[in-house]
C-alpha cells in the first residue's frame, strides 16, 4: 500500500531564486537610482556630511561661495582628524563640476553659500547627520529654487526640480541620504563617487577667514584652510578616506 503523498513543492515565482529553481531564467536585474549611493554609508561621510555639485564655476570660485580664501591653504589631514567644529570644505574638479565635500559640515546647504555657488550654473546639495536629520537644496542662476527636509512639499514649482526628484520615493525615510544624492546627480549631472577620494586633483579649504595656514606638500593635491568661527555643534568623527 503506497504511502501518503509528500506536499507539492511550490518554488516561489516572484524571485529570482524561484526561477533558478525551476531552471528558468530569471528576471533582469532593476537597479534603483540611489543604489549608486550606497558606497557613502560605509565611508567616513556616512554618519555627517554636506556634498555639494556645482556647474559652470571653477573650483576657486566655489571655494569664495564657501567663504574660503584659495590663496590660504592648510593640510587637509590636519583638518580631517581634529575634532574642532570650524567648518572647512573640500573641492574637486572633475567631469565639467566641482565637487564640494564637508565632512560634518553642513555650509553647502545654506542660501548664503549656494546662491554665489550658482551664479554660473547650477547647484545642488544634500546634507545628513547621525541624527538622521536632512536637507535636500537646489539653486541655479543664483536663486535658491527649492531647499526643504525631505519629504518635499507637495507641490515643487521649479519643473526642473520637479524632475530630480520625481520617482525617488522621498516620502519614505529610507535611504534618505542616498536618494538625495541621487536628485543632486539629476540635477546637476554628477554626482559623489567612490573614485573621486584618490588621485592627485583634490584641494580643500576652510570656509571663512582662514588663519595660521600652511601650505600643503607637493604631492597631496589638496589646499586646505580653517573657518573663521564655529557653527552649532554636531557629531564628529575622525575620517581617514572618504
């Protein structure tokens, strides 16, 4: 007398694994627009930072928005590992903008500094903290367009804004960070990438006044400088890399 039956294995059709199993071929990959961004949580940006992208300036012009002096650098690891909270920033040139990083800084989001930042072009930034707190801003011909917490309003009236951050799913507070940096990418063209820590065309400088600067060696690429007063407080963490 035959045994009962065994249930039915049932592989699961909506995953790629349920195809596998059943030797089909699965379903092509989707990749989100802020996966690209995931890099950042596990860099020395993750836990606070600003970056900001700015087009048709030059990265002296961008360090002046910043109200950095180009000509008054400082090593940028000496700024990288104090845990003052002078505010300081780091440029790049790179594909047609100028990258602009603030490790626990926070100046890029301020209508001070992206309305000069824009004068040539567009600026666009995303700032985030340990506290989970976030602003989202865009500027361009030097007017700040839109600048909120996200989510943003419900209605955005700049069509241009409108477009980077449409379909980002803002209104989740998931992967906040990495969405705005995605809307800043739309917005200006480039974003933050992992590549963009290494090699010789990085410089930095304080926003603000600088004081006691010092020059940096020949083979950091980096110009760095101190700001001339200290904002709120925030955390800190030492960054080694990006």
């Amino acid at each position: 007398m035959a045994g009962a039956g065994a249930p039915a294995v049932v592989h699961k059709a909506a995953d790629r694994l349920g195809h596998r199993l059943r030797g089909e071929p699965g379903p092509a990959l989707v990749l989100r627009p802020e996966d690209a961004y995931r890099w950042v949580r596990g860099s020395a940006l993750g836990d606070a930072a600003t970056v900001t992208v700015v087009t048709g300036a030059t990265p002296e012009d961008v360090l002046v928005a910043f109200g950095a002096d180009p000509q008054r650098p400082e090593p940028l690891q000496v700024l990288a590992a104090e845990l003052g909270i002078d505010p300081w920033v780091a440029v790049l040139p790179v594909d047609g903008v100028v990258l602009a990083v603030e490790l626990n800084g926070w100046q890029g989001s301020l209508d001070p500094v992206l309305r000069p930042a824009s004068t040539g072009g567009r600026a666009a930034s995303m700032y985030w903290n340990v506290n989970a707190l976030t602003r989202l801003c865009f500027a361009r011909a030097g007017t700040v367009l839109a600048a909120w917490e996200p989510p943003p309003p419900a209605h955005v009236a700049d069509a241009e804004v409108r477009a980077a951050v449409d379909g980002l799913g803002l209104d989740d507070y998931r992967d906040r960070m990495e969405k705005g940096l995605a809307a800043v990418e739309r917005f200006t063209g480039r974003g933050p990438r992992p590549a963009d820590a290494s090699g010789s065309r990085r410089r930095a400088s304080g926003t603000g006044s600088c004081r006691g600067c010092r020059t940096c060696g020949p083979s950091s690429g980096w110009r760095t400088g101190r700001g001339a007063g200290p904002p709120p407080p925030r955390s800190a963490r030492t960054p080694s890399t990006w």
